[in-house]
C-alpha cells in the first residue's frame, strides 16, 4: 500500500505519470521539429582557378603601368639634360618644396636603387684606379719634383647626412696655402703650383677620391661635398642648403658639368639648383649623362681653376 502511495507521489513530481506522454519545455513553447541539414556543394577548382587567374592578371598590368610611367620619366628627365633649355636642368629655388625630392629619396633607399647604384660605383672605382694606374705613378713623381710637400692631402669635408670625412686628393697647391684660414680657389690662384695648374684643369687630382667611393663614403657621381667651414656658412645663406646632405657627395656631378667653378655665395647658390634636380631625378641613367659630359669637361678642361 505505502510503496504504491510513494511511486504514485514519484511520477506527479518528475511529470512521467502517463507513457508516451511528452514533457513540455519550462518555457511554455511547443518543441520545434528537427530539420534535415543538406550537404554543402563542393567548391569548383576552377573557379579558384579563374580567380586567382584575375588577381595575378590585374597586379601584372599594375606593375606593368608603374614601370612604365617610371621608365618614361627618366627618359624624359634624360632627354632634357641632354637637349631640354638649361632652365630645365635646375631648380628654381623660388618654387622648391621638399616634397619634389621625398619621391627619389625613397627610392634610393630602397635595395633596388641603392645596391645598383652601390656596385657601379665601386666598378667605376676600381677600374679608374687600376685602368690609370701608370699615370698616377707618373703624376706623383712629377707632384714630388715640382714642390716640398707631400703628393697627397686629406681634407676634412662634409658627406652624406652631415657625417664629416677626409676626402683624398693630388695636392695642387704649396703647403702653406691655407695659412690665412679655409678661402676658395680664385681664378689664377698664386696658391697653385706648375704642376698643380695641370691637374686641376684635367681633373686629375680629383682621381684618388675613388679610394672614398670605395670605402663608402663617397659615390661616384653626386653633389660635391664641400668644406665644413663654408657649409655652415651657406646653410645660412642658401635655401634649403642641408637637403644636399641627403645623397652622398660624388667625385663629379650635375653641378660641375652644368656650371662653372663656384667661388663665391652666389655661386653656391647656383650649383645648389643644379644638385637639387640631380636629387629630385636621381637615375643610373642621369647618372651615365653626367659621366659623358665628365669627359667632355677634363678633355677640354672647362670650369677649372
């Protein structure tokens, strides 16, 4: 009797008083039938084909197209230092902004056009070296017997981001030239001697700088780096000065085959345009442009004094 009383009490708590009879959710909500899940249809490889088809099609006419609008500013900027009016080949100051040279300045710092420009300029190097080899030897002997003093001089100059180095080269003046304090070199200067008159108008006493391209710190072709002394003189003077110090310093360049000699602020004023446009078109082309008309200055030894 007690067992049958408990089992009845057992089933009303736990809701399992009638068989096959469902017990309804706390919610209050009927339970929602089970649906049948169909298979997802397999992806077909070609249309990843196509796709991946496109993407590459679209980046290889993208770099297509940057390629080409790069190469055909260079040839442009190539065509006018060759045959462009000389107001082309320079910079107006009046209208410079530093954004016109970030654009090259970013590039040069990339491996493409640091490394090339990097190995060309110590194959230049080291050929000039051993190519003239015999006449370097021969123009040290004569250096010795003209006048007292060594064949050789460093010279502290001012390089790439404002580093200061010794820049080599034949020594073309007498050893006290300088007694009076740093002055630059004036047309029929009495500082130069016989056989330093000869070499400067060839350019030849610049040849020993290659041991700077080779040592890095120097390239072959960029602005000339200039004497601390006169630097800080015309970064007070001259706009925009200290952006020269953003390439490093070269044994020739766009100024010294554009200009003549610069002597005085106002000439460094002038150089300074030619040096921003070799900045802002900064090519290996431009840079063979300005090897050519190298030659052509140390054979007919224009700008020199």
């Amino acid at each position: 009797m007690w067992v049958l009383i408990i089992g009845a009490a057992i089933a009303l708590v736990f809701g399992i008083g009638g068989r096959g009879t469902p017990r309804t959710p706390a919610t209050g909500g009927a339970m929602a039938p089970l649906r049948a899940c169909s298979p997802a249809r397999p992806r077909d490889p070609r249309e990843d084909l196509t796709e991946t088809s496109s993407i590459l099609l679209n980046q290889h006419r993208l770099a297509r197209e940057t390629l080409e609008s790069s190469v055909g500013r260079r040839l442009e900027t190539a065509a006018a230092a060759l045959w462009g009016p000389e107001v082309n080949r320079r910079i107006d100051l009046n209208d410079f902004d530093r954004t016109q040279i970030e654009p090259a300045l970013t590039y040069k710092n990339r491996k493409r056009g640091r490394i090339p420009k990097r190995v060309t300029d110590i194959m230049l190097s080291a050929a000039l070296i051993v190519g003239l080899s015999p006449l370097l030897v021969v123009v040290a002997i004569l250096i010795k017997l003209d006048s007292p003093g060594p064949v050789f001089y460093r010279q502290e100059r001012v390089g790439l981001y404002g580093r200061r180095f010794k820049v080599i080269k034949f020594r073309s003046m007498v050893t006290d030239a300088e007694r009076a304090g740093a002055i630059w070199a004036q047309k029929n200067d009495t500082r130069v001697t016989r056989m330093g008159k000869f070499i400067r108008k060839t350019r030849i006493d610049e040849i020993p700088q290659a041991l700077n391209v080779l040592a890095g710190e120097m390239s072959f072709v960029g602005p000339r780096p200039e004497r601390p002394e006169f630097v800080a003189l015309l970064e007070e003077k001259v706009p925009f000065y200290q952006d020269r110090h953003s390439v490093k310093p070269g044994i020739t360049g766009w100024a010294q085959v554009e200009f003549e000699y610069g002597a005085s602020v106002e000439d460094a004023r002038t150089k300074h345009t030619y040096d921003l446009y070799y900045i802002k078109n900064f090519s290996l082309i431009l840079d063979f442009i300005i090897l050519l008309k190298t030659v052509r200055v140390t054979l007919f030894g224009l700008g020199s004094r």
